[in-house]
C-alpha cells in the first residue's frame, strides 16, 4: 500500500520539471511584448541611421566620376579638423563648468526640499522643473531677446548698475551665456532625481544622526551626500554626454550674432554644417561617427566606474 503510494510521486516530479522550462518561457512573453515597441524604435531610429552613416562615410561624393568609395580617407579629413576638434576642446570646457554647477545647484535645492525647511515646497519643486518642460528652442529664441544687447532687460540692468553696455553674444561672453540657458533648462531635471534619490534614504538614518546632535548640514554633507552619489555619478555622465550633443542653443543664438559662433562652435554644429550647408554628405557621416565614438567611451567610461563602485555586477 506505502509502494503504491510513493512511487507516482517522481513521475509528477518529473512531469513538472519538464514543464517548468516551457512555464518559465512563457511567464518571459509579457515582459517581451511591453519592451518590444522600445526595440522597434530603437532599432528603426537609432540602430540603423548609425549603420548607414558608417556605411555612407566610405564614400566620397565628386562632381566628376560620381560617388566613389574613398575607404577611412574622410575619417583622416576628420581627424586633421582644426574646426571639429576646437568644437571638442569647446565642449570639454562647457562640460566642466555647466555640469558641477547644475548638479550642484540641483543637489542644493533637493536637499532644502527634502529637508521640509521651505513651505510650499511642492510647488516650488514644480516650479524648478518647468523649464525642463520648455523645449530648447523655445527656451533659446526666449534667452536670446532677454539678453539682447542695448534692448534685453539684463543688458539695461548692466548698464543702471554702471556695467555699461555689455554684448552677452560676443565671442567673449557666447559661450557662458549658453552655459546659463542650459543650466536654467537643466537643473530643475537633475533636482528631481536627486530629490527622488534623497527621499529613498530609510528614515531611521536621520533619526539617528539628531539623536546625536548632528545639524542639518552636517547631515545633509556627511550623511545624505555620500548615499546619493551613485545618483550624482549618474546624472554627471548623464549632463556630460548632453554636453558633447549641445546643438540646439548655438544654432538658434547664432541667427542673433553669426559671428560669435563659427562652423564648427560645436562638433554637432560641425556635422549638420558639413552636411548640410556644404552639401558634403560622406564627410558629414564621418564627423558624426568619430563624435559616437566619443559619446561612446564616455558612456562605457561611466558604466565601467559605476560598476567597479558596486552598482552593477
């Protein structure tokens, strides 16, 4: 009686080993289907306008003998670009200032509204990320009439504090001015995130450090700080892959003062310049390439740091 009792037992277990594989495969179909139009876009957006502009730098358009293919010859003209690598140093040096100051404003303004010192804080925070929510366009062209020299209200207040008449669109002055346009735009965007962040702090470890004494800043400095600074590496690589993509703000200031930003003010500025306005498509490609390369060790860079401090396995 016990054997006819104990012998179906792994005959069931069997069977449900069997099936589980197919469950498991099955319970993975949702999951597909919700990312599947992401990967469509992707795929259609991203994946292959890059293999066609690999695939478009190998030529060379000539009006004598067509298109011919020329090889890595118009890598080499990218790569000897007075033009595309002054737009780098340009950037490198716009990413070193615009990025610390918008994360450290946005981690300033967090931490005051986390800390529940600033009444009305949700409406304040609401107000912080509304220029976010303006497109870069609109934002430029509206910056651009503000700052206008002899008319723009902040020209007239340089001038009634004795400044005198001051040309934000110079060539001196072009480029910390489109550093205030991004960091206006930008910040409100970094302070959700590392108010998201701060708000994810157990409660307990501020509880903790007032039991102890500690004030306020010394617990936002010696205790919140270092939790959130995977946020803050985040959001570091995050502004400064946005910074070597800066597009949008020259190319509108630039209908205001053409002669303070040059062909190649930026390297994104150096692609649609070469593409478009000098019709040379191959060339363009190329320069677009060798900036997605660059892109592209930034962001390993930042994956690979992220990873060494224990965010990824």
């Amino acid at each position: 009686m016990a054997d006819q009792i104990v012998r179906p037992v792994p005959q069931v277990a069997s069977r449900l080993t069997r099936s589980s594989p197919r469950r498991s495969r099955m319970s993975q179909w949702p999951g597909a289907v919700f990312i599947a139009p992401h990967m469509l876009m992707l795929g259609l957006f991203m994946l292959v306008p890059t293999v066609y502009a690999v695939y478009t730098s190998l030529f060379t358009s000539r009006l004598v003998g067509g298109t011919q293919f020329s090889g890595l010859a118009n890598y080499g003209v990218v790569m000897q670009s007075a033009a595309f690598w002054d737009g780098v140093v340009r950037v490198l040096l716009f990413g070193v200032i615009q990025v610390p100051v918008t994360i450290a404003i946005a981690f300033f303004f967090a931490a005051i509204f986390d800390a529940g010192v600033v009444r009305f804080s949700r409406f304040f925070r609401t107000v912080f990320f509304v220029p976010f929510a303006v497109p870069g366009v609109v934002a430029s062209v509206m910056w651009s009439f503000l700052l206008l020299p002899g008319f723009g209200p902040y020209s007239q207040f340089a001038q009634a504090i004795g400044l005198g008449k001051v040309d934000f669109f110079s060539s001196q002055l072009i480029l910390p001015t489109i550093i205030l346009i991004v960091i206006w735009e930008w910040t409100g965007y970094n302070m959700t995130i590392l108010f998201t962040s701060l708000k994810s702090i157990p409660r307990e470890v501020t509880e903790a450090a007032v039991m102890e004494g500690a004030s306020l800043w010394r617990i936002i400095l010696r205790i919140k700080l270092p939790m959130v600074m995977p946020s803050i590496v985040m959001l570091t690589f995050l502004n400064t892959v946005g910074a070597f993509q800066l597009f949008t703000e020259p190319s509108i200031l630039a209908a205001f003062q053409p002669q303070a930003i040059s062909f190649g003010f930026t390297p994104s500025l150096f692609v649609y310049n070469t593409a478009v306005g000098s019709s040379e498509y191959n060339l363009g490609a190329a320069a677009a390439v060798v900036l997605a390369l660059i892109i592209g060790v930034i962001s390993v860079g930042g994956f690979l740091l992220r990873r060494r401090n224990g965010e990824f396995k």
